[in-house]
C-alpha cells in the first residue's frame, strides 16, 4: 500500500488506455514529463484510501515518533508477509522453538523499494511484465510489530533484531573462519585472494 502523506491513497497499476477513457483527465496524478504510450502500464494513485489501507496504515504507523510519521511520503506493506509472520509466531509461541529471518531490508518503515531485475541489470518495473524478476526490501520492523502485537507484556513470543549482515556474519564467527582460509593458503597471492 503506498502512503501519500494523510490521504494514505494506494499505488495500483492501470494501462494507460484505461486512464485516458477517464471522464476527466485533469485528475490524473501521472506528473511524468514523457507520459507512457497508449497502452503501456504506469502506477496511479487511487483516488482516496483503500479498504487495505485503511486497515493496515495506521498499524504500520502506530509506536512511531511522531516526526518520523509526519516525514512520510511513502509506506510499503506486504499483507501477506503479516500474515505469514503471524502464522510463524502462533506456531513459536505453541510448539516452542524459533524462527529466523534473512533478507534484505530494513528496520522501516520503507517506501519505494520495488525494483524489477532481469538479466543482471535494474529493469523498469512495468516494462514487459512477466520477464523479470520483482523485489522489494523487508521491513524487519513490521515483522517484529506482528510479535509484539501477539503478547505486549512479552510472555509468549518476543523478537531480537533485526541486525545487520555484518554483525551477524561476526557473530558466527566469520573473522574466524577467515583466520582459518588464510592459515590454509600456501602463498601470499592465495592470501590475499581469499580476502
């Protein structure tokens, strides 16, 4: 769900054709100096708050400051992500256990990650839909309010995170593990090459 400001407007996608058919053309919101042609997709914002958004929004935002809510221009959420973190904490909670996440992302809340990949190479996001490869960043922060949410008093599931890369590979043990690749090589150019 895209967050534009207060409105809190979804970004759905629409061919172009179906934008220019509109009764009134003025209130479009693509602000593109090179509009698309006719036919080719392009993101819109809708044109008040979603029922999606309506729901999740003010969840995403709820415990933040309020100088960072205020700085927002954009939110992702991933429905389905909550949905899964909940499953996976419910599960935690009554089995016992753990669980752990690995990805890129950040602590949020993210705006404007989505990004399409094909070929090794960043690709426009609409352009040829179905041939490349779609992502966006995990915002780790959300996962952790889905747990907080479960048990605020922290008797049943809690959540440590998200760090980063770094200090997770030095946490298990990477500088070691380096030490060791090295004390193996035979000269100092297989060294270095390791490094």
């Amino acid at each position: 769900a895209g967050h534009g400001g207060k409105e809190g407007r979804t970004l759905p996608v629409a061919s172009r054709a179906s934008q220019s058919e509109s009764k009134d053309d003025s209130k479009s919101n693509h602000e593109d100096q090179n509009p698309p042609r006719k036919g080719a997709l392009e993101m819109v914002l809708s044109p008040g708050l979603t029922p999606a958004g309506a729901l999740l929004i003010p969840k995403r935002l709820d415990g933040l400051p309020s100088e960072e809510k205020e700085g927002l221009r954009q939110l992702e959420i991933s429905p389905r992500t909550l949905a899964i973190w909940e499953r996976v904490a419910e599960r935690v909670e009554k089995h016992g256990g753990a669980a752990l996440a690995i990805d890129y992302g950040e602590e949020g809340p993210i705006g404007a990650s989505l990004q399409a990949i094909r070929d090794h190479k960043f690709v426009d996001v609409l352009e040829d839909p179905g041939t490349s490869d779609l992502s966006t960043y995990v915002d780790f922060g959300a996962m952790r309010q889905v747990v907080q949410r479960r048990d605020p008093t922290g008797g049943g599931v809690t959540s440590h995170g998200p760090v980063s890369q770094r200090d997770l590979l030095f946490g298990l043990g990477i500088e070691k593990r380096l030490h060791t690749l090295i004390d193996q090589c035979e000269t100092t150019t297989q060294a270095v090459g390791v490094t």
